[in-house]
C-alpha cells in the first residue's frame, strides 16, 4: 500500500513557474502603498481648504461682518451730481430766478411780458436766427466746396491743407475778425489801395461793420467746422464707385450728386447742426466788427446787464437764448449719432 502510494505520486509532474521567472525566485512582494498614505488602510482627504482672506465657515470676509453690505450704484453718481448743480445748474437757477422776480415788483412774468412787446428783443431775435441761418447755408456750400476739392482733386500740399483745418479750428473767433478788419476796414489795406491808386479821400469798403460783414466773419470761421466732418466721411467712401461711374461715362457734376452728395448728407447734417449751434451763441464776431446796428440776443443780453444794468431784463433774454441753444443743441445731437458721429 505504501509502495503503490510512492509510485503514484513519482507520477505526477511537478508545477512548473509561470513563464519569465526564474525557478527558485523570491515570492513578488506585496503592493505599495502610494505616498503618502499609511500601510493600513489609506487616510481620509485633508480638508478643503478655504480662499485666502475668508474665514472657514460660510466665506464670509475676515475682519468685517457678516452682515456688510456694497454700497448700491446709485450712491456713486452722488459727488458728480452735487458738482454740477453747484457749477453750472445753479448758476442758470439763479438766472431763471432772477428773470421771474422783477427788481420793481409785479408779477412772476411782468419781466418776460415787457421784454417780448420790446422792438429791441424782437430785432435782436430776428437778426439772431437770420445770421445763424444764413452762416450756415453759407458754410455749408463753402465748406462742401473745399472739401470736394481737398479730397478729390489731387494737388501739391493737399494733406497739408487738411491738417491746418485741424489748427484752424482751435483759433479763437476774435481773431479772424481782426484779420477782417486789417483787409477791409475802414483803415484796412484794402481801403489803403483804393486810396493810393485813385487819390480818394476813403475807400469803397465799409461792409465790414453791416450785417454783410457779420455773415462774412461768421462764414469764414465756422466754414472749417464744417469740412472737418466732411473729409472724415469722404476718407471713407469707396473710390470704386467713383471708377465705376466714370467709366460709365458719368460727368463730375452727375457723381458729385449722385454718389458723393448721398454718403456726405450725414456729416453734412451733423456740421450743419453744430455751427447752427454756435452761430446763435456768437458774441465776440460781433463785438470786434464794429457792427452797430446789429443786435444780436448775446448783443441784448451784454447791453441790457452791462450798460443799462436791467439784470431782469438781461436775464429773460438769457433764459429765451438758453432755450433755443438747448433745443438746437437736442437736434445736433439727434443728427449726429444718426451720422454715427
């Protein structure tokens, strides 16, 4: 029984290792556990930890409370409201004011009745409205004119005439006044020449100091605030189109009004509206040329505080004046950002 259990078991093939190691190897060793970790069982996540600044419960910044809270918008707009009813809201309040209390009594409008029956306000407003009109148109075509010129038609020093329309945009009003009176005042050179050449004891020309001369000085120097828009428009326009309606056989005058006319109406506007601004509220033309007969409203207003010291009656022409630049003021704005500007 012993024999046949030894024979049985001689039998029986040994267990061979598994393929690439080596017989007699050591057992592999048990696995690893990561870094960090401890050998028995691996150790829970360490806590979130909270942003820089925040305590840990409820992320509620350190050092202030719980129950802080950021001041609303509204507050901000607080300091740059206060400096502008200081600056310039009371100011025209005292204005207003002023124009409702008359200085010998009456009525809240007894102020505004006798200034509105005066002929002297009625001329003022009169020549006010036709000056600014006509300066307009007048800047207008010259303005549409020169820029045409400038942008279309190539000549030496083109964009150094360009760049002086920017320079000469900064000059005060006065100044192109002067430079009037020195051409064509009654001393100017213009009446120097007549004179020298005919023997004359003055010269022809004394437009200067009429409306005439006012329109004239007014033309000259809001002409560039005119062109400066246009240029920009026409830098911007599509020269084939202009190729294309040449080749077309168009003439100059037909693309000009045409193709050119339509795509500067916005600029046009835009530059019209804001010399139709500022020719209404034009004093200093006025002043240096001298023109006697022409009252303009800034004209009453400078004569009716300064000379007559009628600061009721200054003020209501004031206060009308105020009302037609703001409402001309709310059309320019209205044109311009429809013109993109």
């Amino acid at each position: 029984m012993a024999e046949a259990t030894r024979r049985a078991a001689a039998a029986v093939p040994a267990q061979q290792p598994p393929s690439g190691e080596a017989q007699g190897s050591a057992p592999a060793p048990a696995p690893q556990s990561p870094a960090g970790l401890k050998d028995r069982g691996s150790a829970p996540d360490p806590a979130p930890q909270t942003p820089a600044g925040l305590d840990g419960a409820g992320g509620t910044p350190q050092g202030t409370g719980q129950g802080t809270r950021r001041l609303p918008r509204s507050v901000w707009a607080v300091p740059p409201v206060v400096v502008l009813a200081l600056v310039f809201l009371y100011p025209l309040g005292l204005v207003v004011q002023q124009s409702l209390t008359p200085e010998n009594g009456g009525g809240a409008f007894d102020a505004y009745g006798s200034v509105f029956a005066s002929a002297s306000f009625r001329e003022a407003l009169g020549n006010t409205v036709w000056l600014a009109v006509g300066a307009t148109a007048g800047c207008l075509l010259l303005g549409f004119t020169l820029a045409l010129i400038i942008a279309f038609v190539p000549f030496p020093g083109a964009r150094g005439v360009a760049k002086f329309i920017d320079v000469f945009l900064s000059f005060p009003s006065f100044l192109i006044t002067l430079a009037l009176l020195f051409i064509y005042g009654t001393v100017g050179m213009a009446n120097g020449v007549w004179t020298d050449l005919t023997g004359a004891a003055e010269g022809p020309f004394h437009f200067l100091s009429t409306p005439w001369g006012v329109l004239l000085a007014e033309i000259t120097y809001f002409t560039p605030f005119v062109m400066r828009p246009l240029l920009a428009a026409f830098s911007q326009l599509d020269t084939a189109q202009l190729e294309v309606a040449a080749g077309l056989g168009a003439r100059p005058a037909r693309i000009v009004r045409k193709v050119i006319l339509p795509e500067a109406l916005p600029a046009l506007a835009a530059g019209g509206s804001l010399v139709l601004v500022m020719c209404l509220n034009e004093f200093g033309i006025v002043l240096f040329t001298g023109a006697k007969d022409v009252t303009t409203l800034p004209m009453l207003i400078y004569g009716k505080a300064i000379l007559e010291s009628d600061y009721s009656a200054a003020c209501v022409v004031a206060v009308v004046n105020i009302a037609i630049s703001v409402g001309l003021f709310g059309l320019y704005r209205v044109v311009s950002k429809r013109a993109g500007a």
